[in-house]
C-alpha cells in the first residue's frame, strides 16, 4: 500500500468515524407501567421504596387539595440579567426557564447583505432565547425539589405541596446582585417549610434552602431531595450530520462520570450512595444539574415513568428537627451553557458534561489551547487557526517523516510503471522486483503511515472539541461566517477545502493501478460533499491544515528532488 492510499483510507475511515459517533443515537425499551413522579427513598428495611410507601400519612386535608387546584396554575415570574423562569407555586418547581444570552439564531448583517446583493431574500431568523426548562408536555423538563418525612413524623411538603408567595414577580434591577424568592407552607400541626431560592447577577447557578421550623410537639425526622424530570431528548439541531449526547448523567465518588441513557432508566433504578457527587440532564450545549452539599452522603437515584418521561436525582442523609427547633437543608441547580471553567468552579466533574466521548485526556489541552488564543486574540475563528498551526509544529517531525516519504515514492514512481509494463501477468514477479527497488533506494512504502496514525486521535479529538464547545456557538470569524459553529450558508469553505485536497493530491504520488487512481480523484469530491454539512468551525482547520501541509509537502518533494539531481549530476 503506498502512502497517499493509506493517507486517504485513514482520512476517509476519521470522517467515518466522525459521522457513526454523530449518527449514534440509541433505541431503548419504554417503561409499560404507570410509575409514580415521587422520588425513590430507603424504607426502614433498607429496601427501595416509593415515598408513597414510605410516607402513608404526606395526604393532605380535603380543603388544602381544593386549594392546591385552585393555585395549580399560579406562577411567580423571574427575570434576571441571565434568566427568565417561572417557579410554580405548586411545589416551588422550576419551569420555563429561558436563557437569555443564548437566543436560536441571531441576525448577520453580512450574510444579509450577502443575500441582497444577488437578490434573494435571507431566511427569517428565530431569534427566541434557548428554553431549557419548559412545561409543555411534548417538551417537559423541570427542576423539582421537596421534603420526605419518616413514618412517625409529621408530613412534610414535597414537590406536590401548595405554598404561598409575597409576590407573583420579580426583576433584578440594575446595581442588583442578588435576588431572593421565598415560599412557605405550614401544616396544621405546626410545620413550618421556608423553600427559598437565590439568584446571582451574572450567573447560572441557583442556591436553594428548605428551612423546617418545627412549632410540633415531637422532633421532625425527614430528608430533602431534589430531582430533575423531562421527556426523552434527542440533540437534532439543524445539522442532521451532528449527533451529541443527551440523557442523564451521574458523578460519584467512586465511578466519576456515568452516563445513565434514558433506556437504562427504562430498565433498571439506579441507586448508588456517594459523599457528595452532582446528577443531571445534559444536552449539546446546555445542561442542567442538582449539586448537594458535598460534606453529606447522598443517594443519587432515576426512575422511569409514563408517557417517556424520565427522573433523575439525590435525596439527603435524614435530617432530625427537636421540637421547637430548626434546619435550613441547601443545595445548588446549575442551569445553562456548559462552559467549563465555570462548571469547573461549581463542582468537581461538571466540566465533564462537556463530552469529549473516549478522547477527553487529549481533548481537554486542546480545549485549554484553544481557550488561551482566543484570551489573546479574542475571535474564535483566529483561534482555531492558531490551534492548527500548534498543532502542526507539534507534528512537525512526524509529519516531515511521512512527506519525505512520500517524496520518495514518487521519485520512483516511472520506475515502479515500467516494472508492471514489464510483467503484466506476473503479480509475484512484479511484487518482488518492486520490493527489491525499494529496498535498493532505501525506500520504506509504510514510512508515511505512523505518523499519520498517531495524529489521528488528535484530529478526532479536535472534531470533538470544536462540536462541543458551546463557546464557538454563534461565534462569527470574518465576512460571512457568523457562526462557526453552523455549517457555511454558501458552501465556499467546503469548496476551498475540496480545493486544497486536490492540491494536496497532486502533490503525491498516484496510485499505480489506473482503477485506484481514478477512485482517488474522487476523493476530494466525496469529501468535499462531507464537509457541506460540517460546522464552518471544524472546515475552517481543515482548510488551514491543509494548507499548512501543502507548503510543507511541497518544500520537501522539491528539497528530495533537488537532493536526487545533484547526486546524478556528480561525476564519479
């Protein structure tokens, strides 16, 4: 096998590989049976239970079940400089929830006026915030929280409960750092619940306090819990050929990061103890997650329901209240874009929501690189370039191996015709002739396949990099890319890149075979009509890979050229 069949074979298996990752989305079984929404607690044998079992007494009066239907439809509004959400008065749960920052698209004045001047009209933009969370049944994703009580304690409001607000909305105003939402319930017994919820200017992390005061005459025994519940999620966007991971994830002291697919849900309750630890739902971008304190043991748990809908979350140690006493139990959702040095500083782990797949030891430095460019020259686009030219002088002996190679093989490459003019019908006689000259030109026909091998997690790594930083989304570089994270709306940078394949094409030696070398020539076509549909990101480092790669395999063929001619020029 010469070197530029096995460059092309190895280029066409990455883009293979590329798209079964992205087309890779998994079918599982559905849940048949009717699961209760309430979360899953220990009973007091220290089996799995419902907390419909494990709580008999959490009915409420007829006239507060009256007034929970009258309040269902209650909300309090809330809008921050990052946010805009809606918490129902029924159960305190988090709904609606818009991220401001993030709209669908946003308008490119270029592209516009791009699309002006051959007189066409440019596609209408939906330039809605990104929702998150959100109510609607064919899109439900909330963020639950609540409290169970044990058997012989009075019971205690979980995410069914009916509390009262001060006011039906609020803002953060300007100067504002912080604002703070309370609801309360109070039994008749004397339990007293305080759920408060704080958000920060400038941040996607909310603090959430359940303070029990107990005014009844016995302790209060019970534990809080926190949950998210959605539908089943699949990434689609609007680029078919970009596939990512959505389901649930867990981080525990022990396993670190676990996926939990929605069809291991549907098979199976997990339930695992861990000292700190964070469970979520994540998707591509966005992620949402609910981090208990870490000095605690939690039970991380999922549950399948009806209707494809999916649970997951933890439940704290059980907490004592004397009479007369009381606990405020906290715990922190984090709801946004998965920028990791932010997620970094919430928890250890969450940064991981990132996923990188099998290739995040190697993806990591190169999301940090691509990070420390760009603080310097603060355009995305720029530093993907300058990633690629790191790269490249990175590789740069592996790579000068493989192009002198190369060299050498078309040097001969007359020499090797002539061979299979020679013997036509003799395959054996041919290949022993021709491994005699590479032998006598000290000639290695694999010379350019590990070098190429080795870059290759490098090259999926960075796939994966420039897929999964949300940081490159809606990040414009020059003229009309506005987003490099979405394909190129004129096709001119896969063209260009298609360009450059054949350049570099031509720069290697041909396949001896006139039915290989025809198939070759089509490579660059093949490839070209791939990246139509690539983010103009990941094109963009082709392009100057490539073009990085022609300069230098055009210095090195005519360096070892020349070095030829000047030997057969010397007299002995």
């Amino acid at each position: 096998m010469d070197n530029i069949r096995f460059v092309l074979v190895m280029a066409m298996l990455m883009i293979s590989y590329m798209l079964w990752e992205s087309w890779q989305i998994d079918y599982g079984p559905k849940p048949q049976a009717i699961i209760s929404d309430k979360p899953i607690v220990a009973g007091d044998a220290g089996t799995v239970a419902n907390v419909d079992q494990a709580q008999p007494g959490s009915q409420q009066a007829a006239g507060q079940a009256v007034a929970a239907q009258i309040a269902a439809d209650k909300v309090i509004k809330i809008k921050t400089d990052v946010f805009a959400l809606e918490i129902d008065t029924e159960g305190g749960t988090l709904r609606n929830l818009d991220l401001l920052q993030y709209p669908h698209e946003k308008v490119n004045s270029a592209v516009n006026a791009a699309y002006a001047l051959i007189g066409m009209q440019a596609p209408e933009k939906d330039l809605s915030p990104i929702r998150l969370f959100d109510s609607s049944p064919e899109k439900m994703f909330l963020a639950q929280t609540g409290l169970v009580a044990s058997q012989n304690s009075a019971a205690a409001p979980d995410h069914h409960a009916v509390f009262t607000a001060e006011q039906t909305a609020y803002e953060l105003a300007d100067g504002q750092e912080q604002i703070s939402i309370p609801l309360s319930w109070t039994d008749q017994q004397g339990l007293k619940v305080t759920k408060t919820f704080t958000f920060k200017r400038g941040s996607y992390l909310v603090q959430v306090e359940q303070k029990v005061v107990n005014q009844t005459a016995n302790p209060w025994v019970g534990k809080q819990y926190d949950q998210l519940l959605r539908v089943e999620h699949s990434d689609k966007s609007n680029n078919n050929f970009i596939r990512t991971y959505s389901g649930g994830v867990v981080y525990t002291e022990k396993d670190k990061y676990k996926k939990v697919k929605y069809e291991d849900m549907a098979d199976d309750t997990l339930n695992v103890v861990s000292q700190g630890g964070w469970s979520a739902f994540i998707q591509h971008y966005f992620a949402a997650a609910w981090i208990p304190p870490a000095d605690q043991e939690n039970h991380f748990y999922t549950k399948a329901l009806n209707d494809a809908r999916y649970v997951i979350g933890s439940y704290s140690p059980d907490v004592s209240v004397p009479a007369n006493g009381e606990a405020v139990l906290k715990s922190q959702l984090f709801v946004g874009p998965k920028i990791q040095p932010i997620m970094e500083a919430v928890a250890p782990g969450l940064e991981l929501t990132v996923d990188y797949s099998w290739l995040t030891v190697v993806a990591k430095p190169i999301y940090w690189l691509l990070n420390q460019i760009y603080g310097y020259v603060e355009n995305w686009g720029v530093a993907i370039l300058g990633v690629t030219l790191c790269i490249k002088l990175l590789f740069f002996k592996l790579s000068k191996a493989s192009f002198q190679s190369m060299a050498k093989m078309r040097k001969i490459q007359p020499r090797l015709k002539e061979l299979q003019e020679r013997y036509p019908d003799d395959r054996q006689k041919f290949n022993t002739e021709m491994m005699a000259m590479y032998k006598k030109e000290k000639v290695n026909p694999l010379g350019g396949c590990l070098p190429i091998m080795v870059q290759i997690p490098v090259f999926i790594s960075l796939y994966w990099v420039l897929i999964e930083t949300v940081e490159l989304r809606q990040a414009e570089f020059a003229l009309w890319i506005h987003d490099l994270s979405a394909q190129d709306p004129f096709y001119l940078l896969p063209i260009l890149y298609g360009i450059t394949m054949k350049i570099q094409q031509s720069l290697n030696p041909a396949p001896i075979d006139p039915l290989q070398a025809q198939v070759m020539k089509m490579f660059p076509i093949v490839f070209t009509v791939f990246f139509l549909f690539f983010p103009s990101g990941l094109v963009l480092y082709w392009i100057c890979n490539n073009s990085l790669s022609i300069i230098q395999q055009w210095y090195i063929t005519k360096h070892v050229l020349e070095e030829d001619a000047h030997k057969h020029s010397v007299v002995p």
